[in-house]
DNA sequence: CAACTTAACGTACAAATAACGTTTAGTGTT
DNA sequence: AACACTAAACGTTATTTGTACGTTAAGTTG
C-alpha cells in the first residue's frame, strides 16, 4: 500500500518570486501527451502540482513538490483554498494529460492550493531547467492548464492581503536588502506607490528590522545600507502582542 | 451515478451564532453505533458535516447542510481551511460511526471546512430538535468527535481575523439593532473591550450603517435607537474603493 | 574638486485615536 | 407633576499617527 494516489486530491503550488522590480511566479512545462489536440496552445504551462498519496499530509505533498524545485527546506507556504467544483477540469487535453500521467482513470479531482515565497538565487537556474520550470512575471501569466490561472488570482489576491497583516516580505527578499527594494517590493504587490520618506519611517519603526553595516555594491553613486529581518526580535514582539489577550 | 460519495471528502461547518452577550456554535448530536465503546464520552457531540458526492460542488454541499438546519439560503459562508491530516481520525468510536453511517470502508477523510454566520432565531429551535442539534456558547464547546475542536478553534481564529477586515457582524445580527448590540458583538469576537462612546463615533462614520425610526422596545429606561445595515450603500463603497486601483 | 545622484533626515499640517466629561430622553416611583 | 434613576447620545481635549512636502549628506564619476 505505497504511494499509491488518491485519485481525487491533488495539491497545487504557487510559487512567488521577487527580483527588484517584478513579482513572479513559478510555472512549469505540461508535456503533450499522444492522442492530446495539438492545435490547443494554452495548458502547456501549468502550476507545480500532482495527486496526493494515501497516507501522505497535504503539507509535505506540498513541501516536496517544492523541495524538488528550490532545493530548499525553509519555505514559508500556506494552504489558502480548495478548489473543487466538478467541472474544473475542462480542457480534453488537461484531462488526458492527468490520465495518462498517473494512469487512473480520473474524472474529478480537488485540489488543496498553496502558496509560497521563495528567495530568488541564481544558482536555482539549473534545477529549475531540469524540471522544465521558469520565473515568469505574474502579469504574463496565462493560459494555464486547469484552472491554474484562476487558482494564480486567488493566490495573488491572499498574498496581497496577508502582506499588509504580517511581514511575510523577508521570505521574498535576499538576507540583506535595501529599504528601497523593501519599499519596491511593497509597491509592486500591492500595487500601489509609496512617498519614500513615509514609508521609510514607517517600517524602521518595526524592531525587526534592523540595520547592518553592510551596504549596496556596484552601485555609480551613494551606496544604501542593507537592513535584515531579526527573527527573534519578530517572535519576541508577537509573544508581546499577544500578552494583551490574556 | 447518483448521489455516490467520494471516500476521502468532506465538508465540515461552524455555525456561528450571537445572542447578544454569547458567541454560540451550533453542535450536532452524534449517535452511538453498535460496537461502540461506550466509555468514551467525548465525541458524542459533531459539528455539521458530511461527505460529499461525486458531482456536487463543495459549497452546495455545505449550503445543503446549513439550510437543513436553518431552513435559510441567503448565509453568509466561507470556506476556510482544509484538515486532512491522515490521522486525523484518532479515535476508534469516530471511525467505527463513519464506517456504519456510509457504509463505506473509510480509512481517511480530507474535509474541507467552511465557517456561516447565522441569525438565532426563536423559530429554529423546532428544526433544531428535529435534528439533534443546539447552540453551545463558544468557550464551552469541547470533546466534540473527529478533530472538530481543532477546527472549531481555526474557525474562531478566522473569524476573529475578518472580523477586522469586513463587516461581517450584519450577519449575525437580526435587521434592527442597536449601536450596543453591536458593540457587544465586537467586544465577544474580538475578545477587547471598547470605550462606548468611541465605538460609537467610529462605527457611525460607516455609511452602511443607517439609522431608523424605530427603537428598542421593553426596556425599562431611555430606548436606544435601531439602526440597520444598508447592503446597497455598502457595495457601492467598495465599489468606489476599487476605482482606487484601477 | 566640482557635478551628479540617490540616500537619509526633517518639518508642518491634517486626520485618526484614546481617554475622558456632560447632557438628554426615556422609565418608574412618590 | 416632580423626582430619582438609568442608559442613550453628544462633546472636549491631548496624543498619536499619517500625509505631503523640503533639505542635507554621502557616496560615485569625470
């Protein structure tokens, strides 16, 4: 009784990146499959995903698919929705696809949805070629198989709220950064501009930001300090917070 | 192909429900089954779930479930977290139950849980009975069956979440109300009290709540006024809200 | 060392919040 | 009808936070 699948369940991934001045997303390559229509040209990209095993947590089906990709342990990720109606799957060629990939015959499939926030390196560059998978700026993206664009919206959306709830910006930035590549990384998701004076003031007044005697490279004029996230200092604060409600 | 379940899905709800001074969950009787070991006290209470059919969309079937029980359609209803943890059944009484109401061999279940926001009404109570069913103040409800504590907890911490973030309180307030009532709402959910008077002024800033000529009736000092909440100002402000974005 | 560029700091005003005091309109009692 | 009682409804002020700008400082380049 291993590994077999729940032909039912799946988990989707969606992956955000950040570069500086556009937010991203992970897609990865949906090969053809023979018998597929080939004069459908949107679904050859899709999410990273698959059908979840019978014994198997939603969350570590959900953590391998994105170990296998960044290579990294330390993700923040986070269920936002299911989707689930009967009829997701409309595509012929989606469904052939899913089919002939697991070999079960597979009507109809729910599927718990992630989203997670991956730092951005070069050297993730061969990997993801192995697995047939690339950055793509979330405006750019569409065309998915399945619902995937529609799942990427609802992802979007939840990152765009839970950003302006805790500082989920420290998972999408280098260890060390610049307050303007902060302040651009705020911008670009929320889509919205800042004053740079304000927004400065504000967020230094965050005690988990902290100052580093580090400062920009290569750059033709006055270099910025980079700042890091303190993660014990966040812990300490929300233990703090949540004194009051006691 | 009709009404066949799907082993390893289901729906759970939390019915939350307000009384004026007490946040209430609805809670479910769970019947013994033959085989049963009849030591076990805790688990004889549920929350209102069930599997769900091949082809029936997650939300009707958690729709289904609450107008059974309330006999109303227009609830507000959210889905907002998965369980699907393959241990989450941990105790034998719980799966034994499952087995014998499905007839199914059911091994694992993922449910997909999704929290309503009900108005208490004397007229349920009737509808209530027939189903086994009752309202328990929040912080009483414990030892329900499955992991539906754990799931109760995650709804309120949900709740309390939105709470913040949208008007949800209309919900759970009959149409006529006073300012109080609904600071009272505030102050149970959010579990923090709140100086009246600027409770008041904040809340009155919001267009969605109108006054109306009618008052409180049978209290023995100065009525307070009724307002209501006006649903066609409030989509019109969200609407002028998101112009902001385009 | 001057010109340039962006980082980093500062100020003034407006709006929102928090902590209070006061008046008013009902009910029930003498 | 005058009174006390109770909670509703309204008001005031100091403080904090947010917004919209102007100014200075520290590095790079030629």
């Amino acid at each position: 009784m291993e590994n077999v699948y729940i032909p039912h369940l799946s988990v989707d991934c969606v992956l955000f990146g950040f570069d500086e001045k556009q937010l991203k997303v992970l897609v990865v390559k949906r090969d053809r499959v023979p018998g597929e229509n080939p004069d459908l040209h949107s679904g050859l990209f899709k999410l990273p995903g698959r059908l979840i095993y019978e014994d198997e947590f939603l969350e570590d089906a959900a953590s391998k698919l994105i170990k296998e990709l960044t290579s990294s342990d330390d993700i923040h990720m986070q269920q936002f929705q299911v989707f689930g109606n009967p009829n997701r799957i409309q595509s012929p060629n989606d469904l052939l696809w899913l089919q002939t990939q697991t070999r079960l015959p597979i009507r109809r499939v729910v599927t718990i949805a992630f989203y997670a926030l991956i730092k951005i390196e070069e050297d993730l560059t061969d990997m993801l070629e192995r697995h047939n998978a690339r950055w793509i700026n979330l405006p750019e993206v569409k065309g998915l198989a399945f619902d995937h664009d529609e799942i990427l919206q609802e992802a979007y959306a939840h990152l765009k709220k839970e950003l302006t709830t805790s500082p989920l910006e420290f998972n999408l930035l280098p260890e060390y950064f610049t307050l303007n590549s902060l302040q651009s990384l705020y911008e670009v998701i929320l889509d919205q501009h800042f004053d740079n004076r304000n927004f400065r003031k504000k967020i230094l007044k965050m005690s988990y930001l902290v100052e580093t005697d580090k400062t920009e490279q290569k750059v033709t004029h006055r270099p910025a300090k980079l700042y890091r996230f303190d993660a014990d200092k966040y812990a300490q604060n929300q233990r703090e917070m949540s004194l009051f409600f006691l």
